[in-house]
C-alpha cells in the first residue's frame, strides 16, 4: 500500500519550452502533496505544498510563475515547468500524505530527472 | 523553527559491522521523527518514523532509532552491515498536528565494504 508514482520518470527539453510532471498517490488519497527539488548529491529542498483543491503554498524563493502547480484531484498533483532553462535541470520529487487523521508520514515518488538543453 | 544535523556525509563499514548514523534535531514543538533511505536515481523510502509513542523505533531491513528527548537526538543503527544497505539515508522532522512539512538532513551516504 501506500504507493506514489511520478510520469515521466525522465524528460529531456530544449531550453524554453514547458515541462509538466505528474504525481499519482496509486491507492489512496491525498489531500496534500509536496513537491520537492534535489541537486546532485545534495539532499531534497521543498518547493511547495499543493493542497486539493485550493493554490499551492511556495517556499521562500521558489518562483510561483514559474513552477506551476495543479492539485486537481484527491490523487493527481501535476508540476509544470515553464519556459525551462538549464538550470532547473535537476531531480524532481514528490510525496503524499493520505487522508487519515494522525496520518504523518509522507510517501514518496520515485522522481522525475529533467535534463534542459 | 525546525531543523535536522546528519553528522557525517560519508559512513563506511565493513560487511558484518555495526552501522550507526547520527542525526541531531531542534524544533520548538514536539517532533515527529523520520528515516528514510534513497538507493540512486531512486524516491525516498520510509525506513521507520517516531511520532510520540515508543522512543526505540523499529523499522524495515533490521534498523532501528532511538529517540533522545535529552540529547534531542534519533540516530539509525543497525547491529549488522549488509552490502544491499549502501545507500543515501535522510533524517527528517516535521512538527506533530497533521500535514506538516518535512525538513530534511543534508543526508549520509553509507558505504558497505566486503
């Protein structure tokens, strides 16, 4: 139980144009999910929460305009990537915490790796 | 505010050894603790969590933490390396109440030597 999958789990781009990285919680739901950044052998920076139904909530830094993100459904949060640029390249992550009073843990996806050339 | 000290970037065992990585953690609220382990290119797995009942957590692969309220510390052990163990470990804490984010540790990598 408790399985999180990410689409694609790689993508390579061409400097400006968009990418978008889907994050399924496979069999349960998730009202909140996080979406997290990690450089090469460091460790996961969060960029935002994403709460269903209502606008994700950024960390300091992170540019809203350009990390889109879209939590339609109890088990769908996507990551658009705008106008990408080769340094967003980097290891994408997300995780889900279900639906259940007291329920701590979140449950990761096994990443996405994006590559802008 | 909350944050996690993984002391030790690199740990190297032998087979066989003991393994034990350190994580320290501050928070002003009482912590909810957490492993987890990333084998490369790979997500995060849960390896064992504490959340306020037991203080010696067990968890998957023989590990094990101990939660030290006193030394603010819940460090990894496991009594005997296995070569499959090599891999990036995070401590991680998030504030007890439902949904709150995590921080993460700058992470150790385990090596396991023959």
């Amino acid at each position: 139980g408790a399985v999180v999958s990410q689409h694609p789990s790689r993508v390579i781009c061409k400097s400006g144009t968009s990418v978008k990285i889907e994050c399924r919680s496979l069999d349960f739901q998730a009202t909140t999910m996080f979406w997290y950044r990690q450089f090469p052998k460091k460790s996961l920076m969060l960029m935002a929460t994403s709460n269903e139904g209502s606008k994700a909530t950024y960390e300091q830094g992170v540019e809203k305009d350009k990390f889109l993100i879209n939590h339609a459904s109890l088990t769908l949060s996507t990551l658009t990537v705008t106008s990408a640029h080769p340094e967003d390249s980097s290891f994408y992550i997300c995780s889900a915490s279900p639906f259940l009073a007291f329920e701590e843990t979140q449950y990761f996806g096994p990443g996405t790796r994006l590559l802008v050339l | 505010a909350q944050s996690v000290t993984q002391l030790g970037s690199h740990v190297s065992v032998s087979e066989g050894a003991l393994v034990l990585l350190r994580c320290n953690y501050s928070s002003s609220v009482p912590p909810y603790l957490f492993w987890y382990v990333q084998y490369p290119n790979q997500g995060l797995q849960l390896l064992l969590k504490y959340t306020s009942a037991a203080t010696l957590v067990k968890g998957i692969n023989g590990f094990e933490a101990e939660f030290k309220k006193s030394e603010t510390s819940f460090h990894l052990t496991k009594p005997s390396a296995h070569m499959s163990d090599a891999a990036e470990y995070f401590c991680a804490v998030s504030g007890s109440g439902g949904y709150n984010k995590l921080i993460f540790g700058a992470g150790t990598r385990l090596a396991v030597h023959p």
